[in-house]
C-alpha cells in the first residue's frame, strides 16, 4: 500500500480526538396501567389507574400526569409508559431513560409499564398507527419522551416557586429532588399534587448534550432483575381462573383448508372441552396445553390440497433462474451499465442463492382472549397494538373502542409479531368466539407450529454482473433479484410498494453507497403460495450478504487490499468510512494472522445505521471452520444507552452468524422439512465468537441498533498489511 493510499484514507474525516466509545439494568414485574377516559382537563391527562394508588378519581388529587408517558406518585415513584412493545430489544429502558433525562429523576425511582391500545396518543410517528418496526421505537419516540420528561419538570419547578414563593429559575432539580438555596427541598412525590394543577407549559427547552446524566451512558435495564427472576410476565405465563387453553392443527401444505374432521377419538382424552373448526384449521381447546396437544395429535383430518402451494424449494428456485435471464423491474439506473460492461478489462458475474428463513423466538406466537358478546379483552406481545386491536374488533362483531389490548413482554420477536394480517390474534378471536362463552382462552403456538407455520423471510435469488476497468476499479454494476414481496396484499402496499417495487426486496442494494459510474438494479417479484413476512433487518438480510460478497470478490479480481477497495469507493459516505475505518483499526486489521487464521469485513447501512464488521476464523482439522473473533463498529447516532446498543449487536452478530451458517427453510412437494431445533439449528453457545463493539460517538439523532445486522463474508486478508504507524495516526470521530 502506497502512502499516497494511507494519505487518502486519513483524509476522509478525522476531526478531534475522542476515543471510541467501549462498553464491556432496577426492576421488578410491573403492572399494567389503563388510561382511563379521553381528552386534556386543563391540559392534563386523566390519571391512569395504577396498582396501589386507588382509583383514577382518587389518585388525580396526589398524582402528576401531564402527558400520556408519565406519572408521578405520591410514593415519589415515576412510572413511564412505553407505547412500544419491548420484545429483548431494551425499547422499555430507552424510552424510560429519555423521560428520566429531562426529568432530572433518580433511576431507582423509574418505573415502566406499557401503553394501552389507543392510537390517538401513542400512535408511532412514522406509521401513524400504534405499532413499531425497523426498531425505530426509539428513534421516531426521542423528542416525545424528552419533551414529556421536561414537562413534568418544569410543572414541579413551578409548583415548589409558587409554594415556597422564590424565583423558578432558582430551583435546582437533581436526581429527583427539588431544592433551593433557603434550604427548603422536596421530592417528586411531595410536590406532585400541588404541580398537578400548575398550567401545562405550551413549549419546554430540553437539555444541552454536555448535561445529559442518562443519555449516552450505560445503566440497568428497567427488566433484567424481573427476566432474571422469573417475574416478568409473557403472554405464555398468563394464568387465569378458568382459562382454556387451545392449539390449532393446520395444514401440512399451505393454502389447503380442512375438508373434514373426525374429533371422536379427540374427544374422549381427559382435559379436552371442545373441537372447533375455523379457517386456519382444527382448533382444540382443553384444560390445560398437554391435553390440547394431545387431542390435537388423536384428530383424524382430511385436508383439501387444491389450492395449495405444492411446489418445493427445487422447483421455486428453478423458477427463480429462469427468471435472471428475463429483464426485471427498474429500480435504480446510473449511467449505462451495459455499453460500460461491453468495454471492461474483467467481467465478474456471480449468483447468490438465499433460502427461506424461519424468525424461531424463543416465545412462539400466542394470544389470550376473554370475549363476552359486547367486549374483548386480549393479552398478548404486540407489535402492532392498531392493527391487532382492529382486526380483533372486525372479527369479533364489535367496535375497535371495545377491545382492550394489554401488552405483555415477548420473548422475541425480529418482525414476526408484526404481522399485517394479525393472524395469531385473529385466530384466538375466531377461537374465543365460536367458544361463545366469557372465559380467557390462551391460543398457543407449539415450537413445531412456528417453525412449520410460514411468514418466512422469502427465498431470493440474486446474480451481481460486475465489470472493473484496466487499472482495476468498478465502472459497471448489474444487479438483478429475484423473489417474494412481502408488503403485497396487505395494508401497507400503498405506502410501500412504488410501481410495482417491493422496497423491501431491494433495500441495502439501492442505497449501495460505493461510487459505481454505471449502475443498474433489476426486481422480479415472483408469487409463491409461502407465506412470508419481515425478519431482522429485512431486505438488507440478503442484499448486504451479496453486495459486499461481491465486492470482496472484486477486491481480489483487482489485486487491491479489501479495506482500501472499499475506502475508494466511499469519498461521498463520511459516515461509512467512519465505521469502516474505525472496526479495521480495532480489529487490527495490518497484523499478519497465525497459520491457518484469515480475516474478512463487510459494511452496510441499515435504518438509518452504518456497521462495519471484521471477522476472523479458523480452520478445523478435518475441514470446516469457526468464527473466532468478530469485531463490530456501529454508527447509530446518539446511543442511548451504550451497553443496550452493545447487546444488540452481539445478539445481531449471533443470529446472523446462526442464519449464514445453518439456517434454511426447505419445501417438499409444498410441506415445510423442518419442525423444529433440531433440524432447524441455530447457533449454539459453543459456536459464538468473541464479540467487540464499538460505537462511533456521534450527535445525530439516534437510529436503529436492533436491525442492522448482516451476514459477513470470511476470506484470507491480504499479504501486504498496513504499517502499526499508520493505524496509530488513524484518527476515528
């Protein structure tokens, strides 16, 4: 490497010298709040009915709520209420902690709880439903939950000038007191009745960076002691007095519908209380789960084939081929990349084949339900508390006001909770109702049911057709995918789908940041009977895999090291360069590696996040190899709590690694061959590599940190390593 290559890759954005930020959370179970009545008296919200404060009416007289994320007791506790559902990602202790900022309140007295389904005030910014996805719970929510905390604060600072007849601005507000040069002090608590009937302030300033005691800083989680513990409650622990629990057989093929049912033998199994069919297949509700299964198991069920997918993953992925050869929709066009392609020195072109790929959470998919006529009670880990509420509301004969939604904790979720048609909560209203009577019935997914029960990432076929000139750079690039959408048919196809684009399907390949003259990006959008749906990171699950597999195969058809191949092409993406630069530098990337060692990296943006990754593996004897080390930086703007951010990526790295490696969804003669972990592995423990994050520090508004996540592609780094003098100069925002 020349030093005119070193000159340039410092020359990117280097300004300060702060260091990279390196991270190596006061809790019990909460309870649930209801939001009761609507509107704003005197500008603030009805109080919330919360365990331990009595009615709303009686509460209101104690209680500051001057906004739908907040209340402050009597008992000086703060509880929040978070209008996402947290599903691992830590969005309960992020949205906690930005009230909790501008709150100036002590950690130990945050408490959190989850919002009720009402869309009017906890509606997602960016959807305009309640709901999140593409984890931005936290990003869309960042001014919300700040400008909520100020606003409490400056209500309470009013509150104690007025008592205590001084100047507002001489009150201090630190770790959740209140206090004045006199001596005269109080908490929270101790002012929350007189700051209850202070006027709501029309506009609050928030605080500077340099104040910030919570954000940017890493502190427990609100539900590490209760997920330690066993205290947290999912939607698989609810108990109630006379609940039933059911489980659906359903079709071996998707799209078949039952033709008949003998349930005799069903029947006679101690614990079962009824069969009922609905659409989806042959439900049977028992005492408990194992008599379910096990009446599930006696049903003998003739299933009708006729219009389902019978195809299998051979037979879709031929179709697939013959498809690249065909032309596909125009997604992106840059310059000509056919008459650039006819003039090149080398033509590279390569096929990337991605299977389906099942979500497998820890928690399966399951609803609980209490139907009486007139209204619906449900509890379960929504994603998209509007659309469930609604779909709930239609199937169920009544209007959407009359369910009520409580969200519980999930055990997991990377999209598959968010799904359009509401299936799993549908089916337990379908369920609840044929039932007829008003008790709780939990409708469980089995392991096997999840696994075998679609709403897979698609199947995609890539081919990458890329031309590098003479002196070795890229002057042409045809990139054409073929595969399922996943936004068509549903809801969102109006605000997501543009001329027949899936904009899932292409996205992390037309937002390429590479400075390529001639670009053309292609989709063919193929219909197959699978049902499918977003998984972590959604299109970017393929397309990061084959765009940087692919310029890593350039880098070597050019002769040119990797990182630098890459450095060139990024001139006018500063923020790509950052956390490229900053994971080569970490992973020491100039260090020769032992025998039988070799290095790899990959960077993609995805949800408004930039991650670089260095991998370095091993080869076992006898063939194979282990992922040793992976090495992540990760721009993600401001990280609200940094170890969350770390956790993410680790868990991110992990999942990826375990899809790469193992994951595959196949189909034979339409039924799905995988049940469940055994044959469907996922990385285990002893697989897992040693993990590095580190953040870029940054000021822009937080972004993603639970989706992006990529598959990295491994190969021997170069012989030619850069200087230890030059790393040291490297100076990384």
């Amino acid at each position: 490497m020349s030093n005119s290559d070193l000159t340039r890759i410092f020359a990117i954005s280097t300004p300060g010298d702060g260091a990279a930020v390196e991270t190596s959370s006061a809790t019990s179970r909460r309870t649930f709040i209801k939001i009761s009545g609507a509107g704003l008296v005197l500008g603030l919200m009805p109080l919330p009915e919360v365990a331990g404060l009595g009615g709303a009416a009686e509460a209101a007289a104690t209680s500051l709520a001057p906004n739908p994320f907040l209340v402050i007791a009597p008992d000086d506790t703060v509880t929040v209420i978070i209008k996402h559902l947290d599903k691992g990602q830590g969005a309960a202790t992020g949205l906690a902690s930005l009230a909790a900022e501008e709150l100036d309140a002590d950690w130990s007295q945050i408490r959190t709880v989850f919002a009720p389904a009402d869309a009017t005030k906890y509606k997602n910014l960016e959807f305009g439903v309640q709901g999140v996805g593409g984890s931005n719970g936290l990003s869309n929510s960042y001014s919300q939950y700040r400008e909520a905390g100020a606003t409490a604060r400056a209500m309470l600072v009013s509150a104690a000038a007025s008592a205590w007849k001084v100047p507002a601005a001489e009150i201090t507000v630190k770790a959740g007191k209140l206090a004045h040069s006199s001596g005269k002090s109080a908490s929270f608590g101790e002012m929350a009745q007189a700051a209850a009937i202070v006027a709501v302030p029309k506009s609050v300033k928030l605080k500077d960076a340099k104040d910030f005691v919570f954000i940017g800083k890493s502190f427990p989680r609100v539900d590490s002691v209760a997920k330690s513990n066993g205290t947290a409650k999912y939607t698989i622990d609810q108990q109630m007095d006379g609940m039933l629990v059911a489980v659906i057989a359903r079709p071996p093929k998707f799209g078949a519908t039952v033709k008949s049912v003998d349930a005799s033998a069903t029947e006679k199994i101690a614990g079962v209380v009824r069969v009922i069919t609905i659409p989806q297949g042959v439900a049977v509700l028992a005492k408990s789960t194992w008599p379910a299964i096990k009446g599930r198991e006696a049903l003998k069920i003739v299933w009708d084939e006729s219009k389902a997918e019978t195809r299998g993953t051979a037979e879709i992925f031929a179709e697939y081929r013959a498809a690249l050869d065909k032309p596909g929709l125009p997604v992106r066009a840059e310059g000509d990349a056919a008459a650039a392609m006819a003039k090149a020195a080398k033509v590279v072109s390569v096929d990337f084949e991605f299977p389906y790929l099942a979500h497998a959470t820890m928690e399966p998919m399951n609803a609980v339900v209490r139907f009486n006529g007139t209204k619906a009670e449900i509890w379960t880990g929504s994603q998209l508390q509007t659309v469930d509420q609604g779909v709930a509301a239609a199937i169920l004969g009544i209007k959407p006001e009359n369910v009520s939604l409580t969200t519980l904790w999930a055990g997991g979720s990377f999209g598959r909770r968010a799904v359009p048609d509401a299936h799993f909560v549908a089916e337990a209203c379908m369920i609840a109702k044929a039932y007829g009577q008003p008790v709780p019935i939990k409708t469980i997914w089995t392991r096997e049911d999840d696994i075998k029960g679609g709403y897979y990432r698609p199947a995609y076929l890539h081919r990458i057709k890329a031309g590098l000139d003479a002196a070795g750079k890229i002057i042409a690039w045809r990139h054409v995918i073929v595969g399922q959408s996943i936004i068509a048919g549903t809801p969102f196809e109006a605000m997501a789908v543009k001329d027949g684009i899936d904009l899932s399907s292409v996205e992390g390949a037309n937002n390429l940041p590479y400075a390529i003259p001639n670009f053309k990006l292609e989709l063919t959008t193929t219909k197959i009977g699978v049902p499918v749906l977003w998984w972590r990171s959604v299109g970017s699950t393929h397309t990061a895999h084959a765009t940087e597999h692919m310029i890593d195969i350039l880098a070597r058809e050019a002769g040119r090291d990797p990182l630098m191949f890459r450095m060139d092409l990024l001139a006018k993406h500063p923020r790509h360069a950052e956390a490229l630069k900053l994971a080569a530098f970490k992973a020491g990337w100039d260090a020769p590696l032992p025998a039988g060692r070799f290095r790899g990296m990959a960077l993609h943006e995805s949800f408004k996040s930039y991650v670089a990754q260095v991998a370095e593996i091993s080869l076992k004897d006898g063939g194979g190899f282990k992922v040793e080390r992976v090495v992540c930086a990760v721009d993600c703007g401001i990280a609200v709590n940094p170890d969350v951010v770390v956790a993410q990526m680790e868990g991110g790295i992990g999942y990826g690694l375990g899809a790469a490696m193992k994951g595959a969804i196949t189909l034979k003669g339409g039924a799905v061959e995988q049940s469940n972990f055994d044959d469907y592995e996922v990385l285990r423990m002893s697989e897992m590599p040693r993990i590095e994050v580190h953040i870029v520090p940054s000021t822009a508004p937080p972004q993603a940190s639970g989706s992006p996540v990529h598959r990295r592609s491994c190969r021997p780094s170069p012989t030619r390593f850069w200087p230890r003098r030059a790393f040291e100069r490297l100076r990384c925002r």
